[in-house]
C-alpha cells in the first residue's frame, strides 16, 4: 500500500510527498519530522530540507497518478496515520541538520485588504528566497510566525534561537520585535548575518534606517535576486565561523 504525506510550511505553504512505501514514509519523512521539524526531500528539481510545522499521512489502494486527478481526491476520507507512524518514530533517532533562525518582520494579512496581502506576500516570498540560500548552504531555515501559539512566541523564539547555529535577520521596517531577537542572538554569541531591503515594504518609496552601528554590517538588496546573491555570499565568505558549532 503506498503513502503519501501533506507537509504545511511557514507561510501557509504545502508540500506532497506521495508514492512512498511504509518503510520510506517512516524513515525519510516522519522520523526526521518528529526529531527536528525538519523534512529534506526531493521537489521538483531539487533537493531542499525545510521546517515543517505540520504533517500528515493518510494511505490509499492504489499509488496516486497526477493525470488521473489531484492527490486530495483520492485521500479525501482516509483517516491520518501521523500517530501511528510517530510511535515508531519516537524510538528511533534522525542525523540533524544545523538549523538557522531567520528574523523578519510579521507583517502584513492574508485576509486583509489588497496592500496588506501585498505585504503578507512579499516578506513570506522574501523568506522563501532566504530559506533556499541556507539549504543550499547545508542547514535548514527557521522561522516564528503566525502558525505558531502566541501565548509561548518569545519562549519559542528563544529556544529556536539557542539551537541555532547562526541567524539571518532581515531588519526591514525597523520592526521592535526584530531588533529585539537581533539581539538576544547577539548576546548569545550567535553569529548574525543582517540583511534590509533598501526601501520599506510597508511604506513603499521610503528609504530604509537602521539604528545603531549595524549598519556597517548590512546587506542591502534591492530584489529577491540581490537578496540571494548577497546572502549565498555571505555564508561562503563565512562559513567556517557561521558553521563552528557543527565541525
């Protein structure tokens, strides 16, 4: 019988992972998923881990087979087997790959009027872009956004913040809670890697500031392309003192 697993990502995003065996499903996709958060498979072209805030896995009769429909169809009603797979998973241990937190600012609102959408987009395509430069690097980007329990946010973003082993933080629009996590990573001694769109993305036209003396250290960019030049860059240029913690 095949499995096939429903991956939600940071941003409302999904990824399928379909046609694997029980034996696949367990040791590629649940075990690192309950280890970490973390899944690294093939889509499309690529091999990309990522942080996964849910997962699910149902079974069908027969493999799914994109021309005859879309995978929804055939698993609509099939119980998910999450549960029983991760009683297997609990006892067995997964590799990790080191993790890297990624500040940005939470802004804007899927539901919101067409310039909040337009914000909500650009920082969630801005995350994209900075979570493919870190997974070609080796790790896997970590974000806290509005998936998350609200009740327990600074206590989560600390602990992602401990366990990282640097972060990017993306100070744009000069958001408090930024410059706040910006800091605690600082302070940590967790190496900081400072990115800052040279306009604001919620006032469109205005210039970027960055207070303090951090300034020296910013990687401005204009486009999603300039972010991922610079930040690949920076990473390369790096990597001995971004990585130390994992050699």
């Amino acid at each position: 019988m095949p499995f096939h697993a429903i991956a939600v990502l940071s941003g409302n995003r999904q990824k399928t992972l379909p046609n694997r065996s029980e034996g696949e499903m367990l040791s590629e996709i649940v075990i690192p998923f309950v280890a970490n958060g973390v899944i690294t498979a093939k889509w499309g072209e690529k091999v990309q881990s990522y942080q996964v805030l849910e997962l699910r896995v149902f079974e069908t009769a027969e493999p799914w087979d994109k021309r005859k429909g879309a995978l929804s169809d055939q698993i609509k009603g099939k119980r998910n087997q999450l549960m029983r797979f991760r009683a297997k998973a609990e006892t067995l241990l997964s590799s990790k790959k080191p993790k890297v937190f990624v500040i940005t600012p939470i802004q804007g609102d899927k539901h919101g009027d067409q310039e909040q959408q337009r914000i909500l987009r650009e920082y969630d395509d801005r995350f994209e872009t900075v979570e493919g430069v870190i997974s070609d690097a080796g790790g896997v980007a970590i974000r806290i956004d509005k998936e998350h329990a609200l009740e327990d946010l600074v206590s989560r973003i600390k602990k992602e913040i401990k366990s990282a082993v640097f972060v990017v933080a993306d100070l744009t629009d000069e958001r408090p809670s930024c410059y706040f996590e910006a800091g605690y990573a600082e302070a940590l001694g967790r190496p900081v890697i400072y990115v800052a769109s040279k306009q604001s993305v919620s006032r469109p036209g205005t210039k970027t500031t960055i207070h303090f003396d951090i300034h020296m250290n910013m990687n401005y960019f204009s486009n999603h392309t300039e972010l991922r030049e610079k930040l690949a860059s920076a990473i390369a240029k790096n990597r001995k003192v971004l990585f130390a913690s994992e050699g």
